[in-house]
C-alpha cells in the first residue's frame, strides 16, 4: 500500500516513522462505523515546497488520462 503525507503529499517509505490518523468516515444503519484513514510524517517533511510568489510544479499533462471530450 502507497502511503502519502497529508500535509506535502510525499510518498511516505515502509522503513519512515508515520503518524497514522483515523476519521469517522459513515456511519452505517446497523451503528458500527466506517474509519477513514490518513498519514503524516512523523519528522519534518522533506518535499520542497514553492516559493510564496511560485506556482507548484503540477509536471505535464498526460494525454492519456481522457479527461475532456472524448477522442476515439
């Protein structure tokens, strides 16, 4: 399972100490409970964040992904 910090969406490696957070998700008509569950570094994230003034590096579009009309 890939596992990616909530606050730089970095992928977080098997061998990293993570903080792993539960949200209640729904809660369902017999009242047990679906958990949501997310991650974060435990240390201080490493991915580089943009200047104040820059734009993130969102990488290229891949054309594949069929988003838009679609194209035969």
């Amino acid at each position: 399972m890939i596992m990616l910090c909530e606050r730089c969406c970095a992928p977080i490696g098997d061998w990293e100490p993570v903080l792993r957070l539960a949200h209640l998700g729904d809660a369902l008509p017999d009242g047990s409970v679906r958990w949501v569950h997310s991650y974060v570094h435990t240390r201080p994230c490493v991915a580089e964040c943009a200047g104040p003034r820059e734009r993130p590096d969102t990488g290229s579009w891949d054309p594949s992904r069929g988003i838009g009309g679609f194209r035969p």
